[in-house]
C-alpha cells in the first residue's frame, strides 16, 4: 500500500552513548475502520540514505518528495530497505 510523504526531518544526536543520525519520513495512510489518515512516520539511518533511495538525496530532491506517494520495503528486521516513488494508479515511477 502506498502512503503519501508530507515532511522530511533530520534527527541527529546522543542517546545513551551512542551517536545516530536520521531522516525521518512524515507521511500519511488511508485506513480502514479510520475516521480520517494514519500518520506513520518512516525512519532511515542517514548512513544508509544513497542505498534505501537509490542515490545521494539533495534538499531539492527532499523536497520532490513532498506530495508523492511511495511505497516502502523492509529487511527482515523492520529496516528500511527502500523506498519508490509511484504514480498516481500505484504503478512504479521509472
């Protein structure tokens, strides 16, 4: 199911020790038996960005994302793993 971007954030800092750095996807999700959208919000280690996007994200590529509807993949422990941009009938975007 694709779920459409509304914001992007960065989150970075010290938790207990350790360093993380973030982008977080803010986006929104028609549900069923739900008055209204889901807000989910879809996490990626800054690390890991250029593979889970398929290329290095400048703030105008943060911010062609804005509006878009994407579907997102896990790894088999929750990760993102990848995200594609589909059109408006749900088909991948090439």
């Amino acid at each position: 199911m694709a779920i459409k971007v509304v914001g992007v954030s960065e989150s970075k800092g010290n938790y207990n020790g350790s360093d993380y750095h973030n982008v977080i996807l803010h986006t929104v999700q028609d549900m069923d038996n739900t008055i209204g959208q889901r807000v989910i919000q879809e996490k990626c280690k800054f690390k890991n960005i250029e593979s889970v996007f398929g290329a290095r994200m400048s703030a105008a590529d943060w911010q062609f994302l804005i509006g878009k509807e994407v579907r997102c993949f896990y790894d088999r422990f929750g990760q993102l793993q990848s995200v594609t941009v589909v059109s408006d009938h749900g088909e991948a975007k090439k």
